[in-house]
C-alpha cells in the first residue's frame, strides 16, 4: 500500500469512528514525519480513551470477583500505556524547533498538557486569539 494513501485511510478510519482500524494500519508504522507522529498520537488517544471508558469488567456470572478486577486492573493499564504514548508522540511534534510555533505544533503540545492533565499551561495559538470566530473554525477544522 501507498504511504500516504495508508495514512488518508487512517484519516477516513478516525473520522468515522472506526479506530481499531485505524490502529490496525497504524501499528506498524513507524513514524518519520510530523504528520505520521500526530496521526499515530491521534490513533493511540482514542484506543486509549476507548478503553479507559471500558474499565468495568464484563459480568461473568461464573468467573470470580477477583478475575473480574484483575482484567479490569490489565485494561486500565493498556489504555494508561497507550495515552501515555500518545502524549509523548504530540510532545516530540510540539516541542520541535520547527513545529513549535505552528497551529500544529501548538495543539500537539495542548494534547499533550490536556492527557497529562496539566490545564493551566495549555497555551492558545496567537492566530486563533487574533482571528474572528469564523476564521477560528477554519484554522482549526481540516478542509475537505
């Protein structure tokens, strides 16, 4: 498969929703450019929230109390690993010399702060605090 047409099925994959998809095209990859970063940081996010949100454990009548917790503890963990992961593919984007006063760059570095939970230091692009509303939503949604 093409490169970039793997990375715009991983596109089409997040945008409706499907991200074990796009985690399957994304697993293997391994990222060489700012755009592979935030689109690997992007895929991991969302697996990891995903399964942060299905902490409880399936209701197994015949399986014990402590199995139940235990594979609950097992995917609590996988999903920490995977949004830890995520933040640090939008740190390496958000930090570097060359993307770090870019639109890009700055939300990488606000997903970052917002996945560790740091809020007060996420910092607002200087375009977006100059631009009318409407010119906000185009800066920030990707055309097409």
């Amino acid at each position: 498969m093409i490169p970039e047409a793997r990375l715009n099925l991983v596109i089409y994959y997040l945008r409706n929703e499907e991200f074990k998809e796009a985690h399957n095209l994304m697993k293997d990859i391994e990222p060489s450019s700012p755009e592979e970063y935030i689109l690997k940081g992007v895929v991991n996010a969302c697996i990891g929230q995903m399964e942060d949100n299905r902490r409880a454990p399936p209701c197994f009548p015949c399986q014990p109390a402590p199995a139940r917790a235990c594979a609950a503890l097992t995917r609590a963990s996988g999903s920490r690993e995977m949004l830890k992961t995520a933040q640090q593919y939008f740190q390496l984007v958000g930090a570097s010399a060359s993307h770090c006063d870019t639109i890009p760059g700055r939300q990488c570095m606000a997903m970052c702060f917002f996945l560790l939970k740091q809020f007060d230091d996420v910092r607002p692009c200087p375009a977006l605090e100059r631009a009318p509303v409407r010119a906000r939503a185009r800066l920030l949604l990707p055309q097409g």
